[in-house]
C-alpha cells in the first residue's frame, strides 16, 4: 500500500515550499496597524487611448485593505480586480478603501467572464452594475471580458451590447480583454497571440491584460506592437516565470522518503540533469554577486518596465513587505548585467517553464490533457502562492488530469518548440494540486 502524505505540512517543511517563500515573497505577516516607510515615488506611462496616466507597477486582487492603502499611498493607481475574486469580496475591499482616496485618479478594472458565451446584454449589465455597487464607486473606469479564449468570444453581442449601453449610462468608461490563451483541448482553437492580436483588430478594446515575461517575449512582444500601433493600453500579469532546481530535488527527497526505495530512473536522470544546470548556474550568478533569487525575480519585473509599450506591471502584494521591496524597480529600465542573467537563466532553465497561452503540443496528447492550463495552475500554486485558488480550479477541470502523465512517453515533450519537459512538470502539477493523492511521479 502506497503511503499518503499531508500536503501541507510538505508544502511548508520540504524545499518546494520554501521555493515560494525566497523568490516571490517574504512570509512576514504585516500588522494592519504597520505604518509603513514606503516612499512616495512612482513613474507613470499613458495607459494607450485611455489617456490615463498610471503607475507601471500595479496592484492586482488587494489581499487587505492594510495592503491597498499602504499601495495607494506609494503611487500605484492601478487596480486589477474581478467579480469572480472572492465572489465579489475583492471589489468590496476596493470600495471600502477608495473612499478615502481621490477616486478620479485611481483606475479600476474588474472582470466578468462567460464560458463560451454570454447570457444576455441585460445579464452583462446588471452584473457590471452590481460590481459598481460593490466598488462604492458611479463608474468603474474599465470592464474587462475576462480570459477570453479565442476570437469568437470578442464579438459577443451581449457583452459589447452591454458595454454600449454602460458607457451611454455613465458606468463604464473603457472596454477591455484579458488572456491566458485556449483552455480548451478538442480541437485546440487559438493560442494566446492570435486571440490578442484578432482582439487588437476587433478596435472595440481599449485596454489588455496579457502574459509577458522574459520567457515567452517573442510572441508576446508582437502582440504589444500591435498595440501601441492602435493606442491599445496594456497591463502585464505573470511578469515572473522562474522556477528553481530546489522545487524538483525538494520533491524527489520526498518521494525517497516517502516510498523508502530509489524512484523512477527517468525521473532520476532528469534530477541528475537539472542538478549540473543548477551547478553551472550558481558559478555564473556568483561572477556577478548574486546571493539570492529575489535578484533574478527583481530582474525579471524590470525587464517588463523596461518595455515602453508594456504600460503597467500588475505585482502579486501579499503584505507591505512586498511592497516596500518591489516599489524602489519603478521606473528602472533593465540594465545590461541583468539582461545577460535572465537570458542565461532561459537557457539554463527554460526547459522549466511552460510557455503560457501556448498550444503547440495541444493535438499531440492522446489523452487530451490541458497542458498550459494545468501549467497555469500550478504556476498559481508555487509562484503566486494561491494554494487554494488554484487546487479547486484543478479540481474543476474537465477531462483527464495530469496523472496520466506519469506512464506516458512524452508526446507533448516532442511536440514542444520549446524544449518544455512537460511530461514531468506535469507529474509535478498533480502532485501540487491534487487533494488526495500519493507520491507516484513517472
């Protein structure tokens, strides 16, 4: 009989855990009566056609209103949210707080989503006029169809009808899109640069939420020239995609414990692979004095800012801690050294990272398993530290899940132009997001 093990006190003992805790955020709980040192010091970019000039470094989903606050006071002036966050609490946050702050330089975008298609305009508008509601606000300054999965669904009549009569109302001042790319898996439909791009030619949005980082910046990058050619605002999500070595070799010392015999060969080799790119990697980071990962990660966000026609970085804020370490990248392009370690880091790595939005090895699976949405699950789960959120999306996926993974030949690894192992990351999601489940990888 296989052991069972307690996920979480393994996500918080074993290096996997701890991966979360150096290279995305510190674990210090802030008190909401902390008074914060955070200088008032922010740049700003013109948000396309909106003419709005807001902060290039964001706010997405406030976790507190401590933290919102603590956020407005620094300079940040842009808001991501949805009606879906919290069931609508998240917005409720957002309206508490913005009482005390001049609502007209503030810019707020909130979400609805419809799988598939919308209901109805009325439907679409009595939803936006609830989130208004719980925003305490007259308007919300941008509505976004949210995780739009392929082309179809920008042109849904109830949705821009919704939008037209809105705007007429006063309610809702700009239109706008958010993607990760197709979940969808038979027959794949659009990956994320192609929904985008259809949505920069559709004309009626006037402002995205997009992936970017620098893993995925060549399809990306083509996108946001697009944009700036129809004064299309955009807002980055996921500006982070790095993962470490210690995630795989926490997980596999597990899994000898666990099991109390030596794992699978595969997976072993591909241990023994990745610990001489970790290696090699701590010799070239420490020619440049790199101590920790928080160097990478900073390195990685300015990278986006660096980017003129990427306007607004939305930084996942779990405390003031966070923000008082990420406020000081404002207005800091990338410099040379930096540029050099993050390619570095992609060589080294980016066999690590799946490309988001992405549906290359779609039709490659005879198992029909939603590689980049597990993908994006998981990066929930490890890098944004959204255990619970992300495990109940999984839970709710439809088709086979990633334990399929596990005695299959890779067929998704042969399809990939990227070189993803996706077969074992994959393994490794369903570990990280099953409720109940053994260590059996491979």
């Amino acid at each position: 009989m296989r052991k069972h093990f307690n996920r979480r006190a393994f996500i918080k003992n074993s290096s996997l855990g701890a991966m979360a805790t150096p290279f995305l955020f510190h674990n210090k709980e802030d008190n909401d009566e902390q008074k914060s040192g955070i200088p008032v010091k922010m740049s700003y970019k013109t948000l396309g056609r909106t003419g709005f000039q807001v902060s290039d470094i964001a706010i997405g989903a406030p976790p507190s209103e401590a933290v919102l606050k603590a956020a407005l006071k620094s300079g940040m002036n842009y808001i991501d949210t949805a009606e879906q966050y919290g069931n609508g609490n998240n917005e409720k946050l957002i309206g508490k707080v913005i009482k005390d702050f001049d609502r007209k330089k503030i810019f707020i975008s909130t979400k609805i989503y419809e799988e598939g298609k919308y209901k109805s305009q009325q439907d679409v508008v009595e939803r936006v006029r609830k989130a208004v509601e719980r925003l305490q606000s007259d308007y919300v300054d941008c509505v976004m169809l949210h995780s739009a999965e392929n082309t179809r669904i920008l042109k849904d009549e109830a949705f821009h009808g919704a939008m037209d009569q809105l705007k007429a109302e006063g309610k809702v001042k700009y239109v706008g899109v958010s993607c990760h790319g197709s979940t969808w898996y038979l027959p794949p439909e659009e990956d994320l640069e192609t929904v985008l791009l259809n949505a920069v030619g559709d004309g009626r949005f006037d402002v995205f939420l997009m992936t970017y980082n620098f893993v995925n910046q060549e399809k990306a990058e083509r996108v946001l020239r697009a944009c700036a050619e129809k004064k299309v605002g955009t807002t980055i999500m996921k500006s982070n995609p790095m993962i470490t070595f210690k995630a795989v070799e926490g997980l596999i010392t597990k899994m000898e414990e666990e099991k109390g015999k030596p794992v699978n060969d595969t997976l072993m080799a591909w241990r023994d692979r990745l610990q001489d790119k970790s290696n090699q990697a701590k010799d070239y980071f420490g020619k440049y004095g790199i101590a920790d990962d928080e160097h990478l990660v900073d390195a990685a966000i300015q990278f986006v800012i660096s980017n003129p026609d990427a306007h607004s970085v939305c930084l996942p804020f779990k405390n003031i801690s966070d923000i008082e370490r990420w406020i000081h990248l404002s207005g800091k392009t990338l410099k040379k050294e930096q540029a050099s370690l993050l390619d570095f880091y992609r060589k080294q790595f980016g066999e690590l990272n799946c490309h988001f939005g992405c549906r290359e090895c779609a039709t490659a699976c005879p198992h029909n398993v939603q590689v980049s949405t597990i993908m994006r699950y998981n990066y929930y789960f490890q890098n944004k530290g959204q255990e619970k959120y992300a495990m109940e999306k999984y839970a709710a996926l439809e088709g086979n899940k990633a334990d399929v993974c596990r005695d299959c030949p890779g067929y998704c690894e042969d399809a990939c132009p990227h070189g993803v192992l996706a077969r074992h990351m994959l393994s490794m999601a369903h570990e990280n997001l099953s409720t109940d489940c053994s260590l059996n990888l491979l």
